[in-house]
C-alpha cells in the first residue's frame, strides 16, 4: 500500500493530479464563443442530455468520418432528449473553413451542431481533453455525457487513431435514461427490448421470496421497448 502512495506522489499519476471531470461531478462551467454563437456551459443547456466530445483538429480525415456521423445520428440523438456539443483544438475561421471542406465532400453534409473555438486550449485543459502522453497541443477523443441537471454521468476516452462509435453513444443515452426511469440496471450488450435487472435483494427475507431459476441476486425481468421510447422520447409538445 505504501509503494501506491509513493509511486502516486510522482507527477503524471493518478486523477487527481489532473483536471478530469469524473463521474458524478457537476460538468465544469465555461463560456465559450461557437460556430453558432457564444454559449455558457452548461446553464444554455439544462433541461438536455448533452454529449460533449472533443477533437484532435481540424481536417484531419478520422475527425471529419466522425463529424459526418455526429450530424448524421442527430436527429435520432435530439428524439432522446440529447444535444452534441464538439470541441476542437483550433479557432473559429478554422471550424469554418473544416465545415465548408466537409459539406462539398462526396458524401457531404451541411454540419449544424456547435463546435466551440478553442484556440487557447482553456476548455480542453478543464475537461482533460488534453492528455501529455498522446499531445500537448491535439485533443484525445473524449466523450463526456451530461444529464439535464449539468452531472457527468459517463467519461469515455478514444486514442487519436479510432473513431468513435455513434451506436454506443447513442445505447449510453438510452441506457443511463432507463436506469434513471425504470430504477433498474442493465446488462452487458443490452439493448432496448432485452431483459433489464432490478436491484439485488438487500434482506434474507427478500432473497427468500425470490423464485425466478436464476442465482439469487440475478433478477432478470422484461421491459418492454415501447415504454421506454414512450418515457424517454421527446414529445413534439415538451418545452424546448
Ligand atoms: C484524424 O482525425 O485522422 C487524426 C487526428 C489526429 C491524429 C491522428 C489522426
């Protein structure tokens, strides 16, 4: 235990040595100018789930695949109550310029999320987007997704040379709203429509009652699709 203690007074170890906003933390404020505007973060946003991701750079060819992807899942991202928020290490004309590149590619697409202009660094450096070991000066791929009330609720980190996966953003989102609905837990691969798990017995008395053929603290029970959109999807009548 000591040898930990020792090894973690070195620089370059351990969380809390670096700016990281972890799970459960209150998403760091910032103001910020975007490619639709100046926004303040994360109060313009309360009342949405955003993903916040960040980028090594401007053009450059993973970045841009995951650009297209972003805007292209976006409206089913915005049906779950979801807002994209992006972040690259460069300025405005940049952003710009990327944007007006991407929409003439072959496949291109007109990109309309914000992406804020972080020349400075300032934002990357206060989520831990920053990372010494890949770059002092490109952003990882990070993946912060923050719940209406401004809380981290998942951090996901992608080397320089993988593109991030808008399929398992998008199950995040659903998963972490069914568990904040339903009050159950979900197991490895689930997907809307498979089998949820509600909580483990905490009593001998609860463990007794318990009939299922599964090992007793395996509760398996069904929930439906159907009523998780219904719960979780945005009604054209809810307030923006
Ligand atoms: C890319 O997006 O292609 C990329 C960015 C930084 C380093 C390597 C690849």
């Amino acid at each position: 235990m000591d040898d930990f203690f020792e090894i973690c007074e070195t620089d370059n170890c351990c969380d809390t040595k670096r700016n990281i906003p972890l799970i459960g933390d209150v998403a760091p404020e910032f103001t910020a100018s975007t490619t639709n505007g100046k926004i303040k973060f994360p109060d313009d946003f309360v009342g949405s789930w955003v993903v916040f991701f960040s980028h090594p750079a401007d053009f450059t060819p993973v970045c841009t695949t995951e650009f297209v992807a972003f805007q292209k899942n976006m409206r089913e991202f915005e049906k779950i109550n979801t807002r994209l928020l992006g972040l690259s290490i460069g300025g405005l004309t940049s952003h710009l310029g990327w944007f007006d590149a991407i929409s003439k590619m072959p496949d291109g697409i007109d990109i309309t999320f914000p992406l804020i202009d972080d020349l400075n660094m300032k934002v990357a450096k206060l989520y831990g987007m920053l990372q010494a070991g890949a770059s002092d000066t490109h952003a990882v791929r990070a993946v912060f997704i923050i719940d209406p009330n401004g809380i981290v609720r998942t951090v996901l980190y992608y080397p320089a040379s993988l593109g991030r996966n808008m399929s398992e953003i998008w199950r995040i989102l659903v998963g972490l709203q069914t568990a904040d609905e339903f009050g159950v837990a979900l197991p490895a691969n689930w997907a809307p429509g498979d089998n949820v798990l509600s909580p483990a017995p905490t009593t001998s008395a609860e463990m007794r009652e318990k009939n299922n053929k599964n090992t007793w603290f395996m509760n398996y029970k069904k929930l439906d699709k159907k009523d998780i959109y219904e719960k979780i999807c945005k009604k054209d009548t809810d307030k923006k």
